[in-house]
C-alpha cells in the first residue's frame, strides 16, 4: 500500500490526489505516526529546529506562504489550526525567542548541524521508538513542501544542514 491515510476508502475506484489529502494527514501517514496529534506535536517540533537555523526574515516569507491553509479538516477545536500557526509556534515564549535570535549557524557552541537537527526532533518531538526519526521528517518535510512555493522550497534548502538538505531534497 502506498502512503494513503487509514482514513481513505480503500474500496474507492479513484486514489485522492495528495493535494486534496489535509496537511497532518499526509504526515500521519507518511511519517507512519500513531494519530494525527502526533502528527501536529511532531511537526511543530520539526518547524520550531527548522526556524532555528533561518533568519526572521526568511520564516516570515515561509509563514506568509502558509498563511490560510488548514493544517487538518477537522470538527476538533485541537486540530483546526492553519499550516502556518504550526510554523510560528503554539508556545508564545519559544515563538517570541525565534524571532530575536540570531540563526544557529556557523562557529559556535549552538550550530546546528545535521545530527543536532535530528536528535532535537527525535527528543522534542517525543517520537515512539517504532517510528524511524528521518522517515518522519522527510514525512513533515513532503507535506509542507506541497504548500509552498518553488522559491520558497529552494530558500528552505540553502538553510539546512547537509543531511537534512538531502532529507528535504527527497521528500
């Protein structure tokens, strides 16, 4: 079976195009989370690293692209947020410090590189221990790339660092 959520009729005679499957679905499935709140906890996570290593400037344009697009079709209150609240962080303080911090890039003790991107994703991110870390952020980083611009992809990708570049450059 192909990445398509539980939540699809198997039985149906035409496959949803992965456009038309909502945002945390497509990471649930992908990422092969338990539930679609491991799929918004783990994705904000992936975010808060990612926005870490960008400039405001550059998250803002990221955010400006998500603007409006829901995260989930949803009649839970949890789950209806936009893509883009993801992007800027449920917690006020963590989503106030990214915005006046410098990139963690280049010399120092807090460069993230590869390694230190994927263990905070696996560690803040609380994934099972079933649930291989880079095939869920390949999953977070597939579906946030169906909602951006070609630019904006190429902009994500001259920020991060070699491994995780190519994990993006997969998904």
């Amino acid at each position: 079976m192909t990445n398509t959520p539980k939540s699809v009729d198997e039985n149906q005679s035409s496959p949803i195009a992965s456009k038309d499957i909502p945002f945390l679905e497509k990471v649930k499935a992908k990422g092969n989370l338990e539930d679609i709140y491991d799929a918004r906890d783990f994705t904000e996570i992936v975010f808060r690293v990612m926005r870490d290593l960008m400039t405001t400037e550059a998250a803002d344009r990221v955010a400006e692209e998500l603007e409006g697009k829901p995260a989930e079709i949803s009649d839970d209150k949890a789950l209806q947020n936009d893509i883009v609240e993801l992007w800027k962080d449920t917690n006020p303080i963590v989503g106030f410090l990214s915005r006046v911090r410098p990139p963690w890039q280049g010399p120092g003790i807090f460069k993230i590189d590869s390694d230190r991107f994927l263990f905070r994703v696996a560690n803040e991110g609380g994934l099972p221990p079933n649930v291989d870390r880079e095939q869920a952020v390949k999953a977070v980083f597939s579906a946030t790339k169906d909602e951006l611009s070609q630019e904006r992809i190429q902009e994500i990708a001259s920020w991060l660092p070699d491994k995780v570049r190519q994990l993006w450059e997969e998904a």
